[in-house]
C-alpha cells in the first residue's frame, strides 16, 4: 500500500483492528483496491473473498445471478446511477453450510473533494452458511462536494 495511502488507514486503527479480530480486510481508495488481505482460515473453508472487479473475471455466473438483484436498477434514480457508475467494491461467497467465525472487513476511502465512489458489495452465503461482514466509508474534512453510494 503506498505510503501516503497507509496514513489514512493508521489513523483510523485499521491494521491493529485486521490483526485482531478480522478474518480479511479489503481496502479500497477512490475507488481503486488499495490493499486486500485474506487470512489462510477463509482459504480453508472454502471461502471466496476478493475485489468485484475480479469476481467478475472469475465468478460471472455468480456475479450475473446475484449482482443488483436487492436495489435492481429500475428501483429508482439512485440505484440507476449506481449500477451505470459502479467502480470497485468487495465479492464474499461462503459455500453452503460453512460458518465463519471472523468477520470480513470493506472499508472505503475518499481521498478529495469532487470523487464520485460507486462500490458494490456483493455478500453471499449459500443455503446453512453464515458470515458477518463490516463496512466501513470515511473521508478526511473537504470543501468540496463528494459522491459516495454503496449498494449491497
């Protein structure tokens, strides 16, 4: 993670809080993944943690079955504007009847006035799995006017 980005992460606690008590942590900067951290523990459950973007590469039969299918884009303007500008976010699957026991963190940054953040979050627990999933936004104080949407 590039330096400059690093002090915003510091400052909110997050390394002390992913070497605790999260099982992975993805951290994502205007809209770009900055850092995405797996522990084995998902690994070996079978779970799948990583970035939209490559969930689509990946997974898109996953991705197509499920993907704005709570806020479709026909819901209303927001959700529109959200599926047109999507850009980034967190695909968690957990196979069917795993039980995570940690949490998996998303935590979004803004990092200057005028962005526009559009991530989608796509959560999936199969039939008798669970997960507990965290999400977190912040932005340092601007004058300007920022856009931050998120849709699961």
């Amino acid at each position: 993670m590039p330096k400059e980005i690093r002090k915003y992460y510091e400052a909110l606690g997050m390394p002390e809080l992913e070497a605790k008590v999260l099982a992975g942590l993805l951290g994502q900067f205007d809209s770009e993944v900055v850092y995405l951290h797996v522990k084995k523990y998902l690994e070996e459950k079978g779970a799948v943690v990583t970035t939209m973007d490559e969930a689509v590469k990946k997974y898109p039969d996953i991705v197509k079955q499920y993907f704005a299918r709570i806020f479709p884009p026909g819901e209303h303007k927001f959700a529109a504007l959200h599926v047109a500008l999507w850009s980034g976010g967190t695909f968690v699957y957990v196979p069917p009847g795993v039980k995570l026991d940690m949490p998996i963190e998303s935590f979004f940054l803004i990092g200057s006035s005028g962005e526009g953040q559009f991530e989608h979050s796509l959560i999936i627990a199969d039939e008798g799995a669970s997960v507990e999933w965290l999400e977190g936004c912040a932005a340092p104080p601007f004058t300007g006017a920022s856009v931050f949407t998120m849709v699961w």
